[in-house]
C-alpha cells in the first residue's frame, strides 16, 4: 500500500511538474531594472522583491571582488537572472517560486559540519519578529533573532533538506534545499487569513557533549553525525544509554530479537545473518539472508530479502529484494527488486525496478519499468518505461517511454514528451518544451520561450519567432496552403494542395526556408520544398521546388510574396510501360507528367522514370500570428 501511494505521490508530482501553473510565474514577470556596481547578492534581493520569489545560494562559490552592472528595459527576469547567473558563472534552477543558484563546477566537499543561514521576512512589515526552522528528516529545530536571521549547523553534507518555516499567525512554507549548493536562504511568509494564530510549539534543541563516553557512536555513524551537533533522536538515545555497537560473526533468528543476537539484537553487527522471518540487526559486513532484513547503520556486503531490505545506513554493496529495498543514507552499488527501491542522499551505481526514487543524487543509472526520480543532480542515465523525473540538474540522459521532465539538461532527453527549462544539448520527442535553450529540439513539436540553439520539428513555436498560414498559386494550376514555425532566420513548413485542372490530383509538401530582410516590410523569402504527388489513392511522382521571392508585410500581420520557382520532378511511366529498355522511345500517354505552365529547361526518360526541369512562378498571401 505504500508503495502504491508514493507511486501515485510520484506521479502526480510529475505531473504539476510537467505542467505547471500559469497562476503566477515570477520568471516571467516583464520589469525595466538598471544597477550599476552592486554584488550578486544584492541584485537577487531586488529581483526577488519585484518578481516576489525565494531564493537560496552557497556565497562560497562567488568571487567577492567581482561587481555587476546592467541596464534592462521591459525584459523578463528569467533572462536577467540567466545573463547574472552567466556572468557570475553560476548554474540556477526555479521550482515551487524557489530560485536555487550553484556553481557551474564545485571542487571537493565542504566540511561536515556544514551550516545553513539566512533571513525569514514577516509579510511585508519592516519589523521584524521570530520564526521557527524546522529540519523534517534530521530533527533540526532552530529559531530566527528579532531581525529574523538564522543560522543552522547540518550534521549531514549534501544533504537534501526538507525546512518548514513557520510563525505565529504566518502560512507555514516547506521548501527543499541541498546544503552543498544552497548556504544562503531568504525566505517570506504571508499571513495566515485562514486561521487564528495559533502558539509557537516548544523548540527543543538536541546537542551531545563534546567529551566524555555518551558521545561515542561506534562505526562509521562518526562520520555523518559527530559530536556538538543534533542528530536523530535515536541515535541521541543511544549515545545517552553509552551503547556500543558489538561484533558477531554470525546471528541466526525466527524473527526480530529472538535470534542468537538475543533481545539486543540492534547492538550488533554481523559478518553473516540468516533470518527465517525478520531480522534486525545493528549492521551487516558480509551477507544477509531473509524474509524482510532491516539493519540500524551500515550494511557492507550483499542483503536479499524475500520480500524486502531496509537499512538506517549507508549500503556499499548489494540490496537485492523481491519487493523493496530502503537505503537511509545513500547506496554505493546497486539495488534492484521488482516493485521499488527508495535510497536517500545519493546512488553511486544503479537501481533496477518498477519503481526507483532518489531524495538526493543519482551517480550511475536508474533503470525503472514505470517511473524513476531524483531529487538533486543526475550523473548518468534514467531509463523510464514510462516516466523520468529529475527535480534538478541532468548531466547524462533521460530515455523515458513517455515523457522526462528536469530542470536542467546538459545531455539527452529522448521520449514522447520532454519538459526542460534549461537544455544545453538535445531533446528527441513528439513534443519537446523548454524555457531556455542553448541546445536542440529534434521532434514533432518544439517549443520554446528562449532560444540559442537550433532546432527541427514539424510545428516550432518559439517567443518572438515566426508563424505564418500561407495560401499560394504556381504554374502548376495548384492551389496550396502551408503552414510555417520557427524563426525569420530559419523556419520549417508543411501542407498541401489540389490540382485546379484535375480534382483528383493532389499534393502533400514540407520543407524549410528563411526570411532575409532588406529593410521593413520588405524581404526576401528563399524556400526549399519538397512534394509527394498524387491521384486518387496513389502517389505516382516527386516534386522538388526552389523558391525565390519578394516579400511584403504589413501591421505585422498580412503580408504576399511573389516571384520565379525553380522544380523539379520526377515520375513513374504508365502500365502500357513495363519491359521498356534503356533509350527506345515511348507514347506521351503512357507517362504521367506533372502538368504545368513554366518554361522546360530539361526533360528526360530513363530506366522507367520521366525527369522534367522547368522554371515557374508564384503568387502568395497570407497570416503571421
């Protein structure tokens, strides 16, 4: 059952995701904004202010020394923060009206005892009055001064943290953060108008001393939570009781605490465990064996569960579970089961099942017959039968049966559906959409709102570019209409026609072309089209067509064309025609020409097929929307 309710969580995550809301999407927001010798902060704090959005960011990766001017008259903030981003050789990301900033490129890993600050805005009133941080996974409380800032020590690096803020009389907002990027967060309340203020709980803080027998947690725990610093409330339990994990080589049980381990079965870590039913068990080095295996801390070997695996830990090795495996603080080496697999802060290696959630970083590759997700960085590959979900940066590819989304892709996103706001590299789909492209959209549809890649699709819409419904006449006796997308510079086309003199005579045509602009309203407009010729039920011919003509708009909304064409085309013979052999001469009436009023510039039969060239003209009108 709860596998069911986090896949459909999970899918209906994707789906806002996929789709979001056009309610309120700051990024978009139009403003004239100039600042002249100001530090990166400060100009986020201004953008923040006019689009009213979060932001959070690790100063470390900034050069100090270095100050930013720009000049921005009525352009969207999306594009200020990218070009500010750019500069400052920062990568960003905007989900849930949270800006996230990082560096480009990070070197090493910061120090365990890592510390997250910043400042909680009241409303929009001047003065200032306490709010309460909560940690959700770790048990992290803290509190802001009477100026509302704070200042958060983290027992985990790369933690991908979950923070609830809340105050008395204020909306409580939950955002998600990673401690490695993120060391700087601002963040606004609004007043609660739905509820009476309600009180402040207790905050409780929880500290081990720096000395002394009650702060040593034996095994590798000393790595991710050391002293002076809170911790889970279990394992502060365990260092007030002075408990010391012990050694056995091998443990035996029915089912949890009736085994060889005896009653303190948790304080125990085992080379080799063997459980009929359910084992529990401190840590595991070596292998373990049963119908459901659960372990506190680390597991080091190899773990097959019957039904399922969970460890409190880390797993460096193998989690091999007929139904799930849970991993709490990270997986180097693989999990694998049929239905779903769940590791937290990271995957150094792969996960295989129906199912696959990362709540941190993905090194390696998911393979997932219906859905996988990760919520921090991706270096590898997910493959989806259905759905690929990346809540942050792809550095890789996403293959999905039907649809990827990410926030950003430097790599491959190849589906049905693709969703990207940022793209450097390639999207491959019936319908691709990102928000900023320096990359390339190969599918059906393309949509994009900034463009400085190419790009190659059926329909391309793309903001400020070029769509037009075009009606044409040539010296065929066709009457056509084509549809164009893309931009001025380069556009694709498709349509069709019917013949004037035969009504069962028609044409299918696409193609590409350009607008090379003199001077307003007046262009030249160079198109490459390609038409399948048909009568009835059968396509008999091709036809080739170069394109040269003048172009006029006017309003920026109708506009004509016209000027000389250049075709070529080639075509079956009749049925009287079968064993014809190469340079005998055949009736007019046994080849199917394209009927035409241009100039022949070259006619010709050979091995069954009849070749004319011939120069025409056009005539055009049309829409641009």
């Amino acid at each position: 059952m709860v596998v069911v309710v986090r896949s459909v969580v999970f899918l209906l995550g994707f789906l806002f995701a996929f789709f979001p809301s056009k309610a309120h999407d700051p990024l978009e927001q139009i403003i004239s904004y100039s600042f002249s010798d100001k530090d990166f902060e400060s100009v986020l704090l201004e953008l923040s202010d006019a689009g009213e959005f979060d932001f959070a960011f690790n100063p470390a990766g900034l050069n100090k020394d270095v100050l930013y001017s720009g000049d921005y008259d009525s352009a969207r903030i999306g594009l200020i923060i990218k070009e500010l981003c750019d500069a400052a050789h920062m990568k960003w990301s905007f989900k849930d009206d949270i800006l996230l900033v990082k560096p480009k490129k990070t070197k090493g890993q910061d120090p365990i005892n890592s510390t997250i600050s910043g400042k909680v805005v009241l409303g929009d009133s001047p003065d200032y009055q306490t709010a309460s941080i909560e940690g959700a996974d770790l048990n992290l409380y803290g509190g802001t001064d009477s100026l509302g800032n704070y200042r958060l020590f983290l027992p985990v690096p790369e933690y991908p943290l979950r923070l609830k803020v809340y105050s008395p009389g204020y909306e409580e907002k939950t955002v998600h953060l990673n401690s490695r990027y993120q060391k700087t967060f601002y963040v606004r309340l609004s007043p609660d108008t739905t509820q009476e203020e309600e009180s402040s709980p207790d905050i409780q803080k929880i500290t081990l001393p720096s000395s002394g027998s009650d702060s040593a947690i034996l095994g590798e725990i000393t790595d991710y939570f050391p002293a002076n610093n809170v911790i889970p409330k279990d394992l502060v339990e365990i260092a007030r009781k002075n408990e010391f994990v012990r050694e056995q080589t091998a443990q035996a049980s029915l089912w949890a605490r009736k085994g060889t381990n005896g009653v303190e079965t948790g304080r125990y870590e085992n080379n080799f465990s063997a459980n009929l039913v359910t084992g529990y068990n401190a840590g595991i080095k070596g292998a373990e064996i049963g119908l459901i295996n659960v372990n506190r801390f680390n597991v080091t070997g190899f773990q097959f569960g019957i039904i399922g695996n969970s460890t409190g830990g880390r797993v460096t090795g193998y989690q091999v579970g007929n139904f799930y495996n849970h991993c709490l603080l990270g997986t180097t080496g693989a999990q694998a089961s049929w239905i779903y697999n769940e590791s937290r802060f990271f995957v150094k290696g792969f996960q295989a099942s129906l199912v696959n959630n990362i709540q941190g970083r993905l090194m390696g590759a998911q393979f997932g017959a219906v859905f996988n997700t990760v919520e921090d960085e991706i270096y590898g590959v997910q493959f989806g039968g259905l759905i690929n979900l990346s809540q942050t940066q792809v550095n890789g590819a996403q293959i999905g049966g039907l649809a990827n989304s990410a926030e950003e892709v430097n790599g491959l996103q190849a589906s049905v559906i693709n969703r990207a706001r940022y793209l450097k590299g390639a999207q491959i789909g019936l319908f691709n959409h990102v928000k900023l492209s320096n990359g390339f959209q190969l599918g059906l549809v393309n949509v994009c709102d900034s463009l400085d890649g190419g790009y190659f699709g059926l329909m391309n819409f793309i903001r400020g570019g070029y769509v037009s419904l075009e009606f044409s006449y040539d010296e065929t006796n066709f009457g056509n209409i084509f549809f164009r997308s893309g931009k001025r510079g380069f556009y694709t086309m498709f349509g069709g026609g019917v013949s004037n003199l035969n009504s069962e005579q028609y044409r299918v045509s696409g193609g590409i072309g350009r607008l090379n602009h003199l001077f307003k309203p007046v262009a030249i407009q160079t198109d490459l089209v390609y038409s399948a010729i048909g009568q009835s039920e059968q396509f008999y011919g091709h036809l080739g067509v170069f394109n040269l003509t003048l172009y006029l708009e006017f309003f920026q909304t109708l506009f004509i064309t016209g000027g000389p064409t250049v075709s070529f085309f080639a075509s079956n013979v009749g049925e009287g025609v079968i064993n014809t052999t190469p340079g005998s001469t055949i009736n007019a009436d046994q080849i199917r020409p394209m009927e035409h009023q241009g100039r022949v510039l070259w006619s010709e039969y050979e091995s069954g097929t009849f070749y004319q060239v011939w120069l025409g003209a056009k005539l055009s009108a049309g829409i641009v929307f």
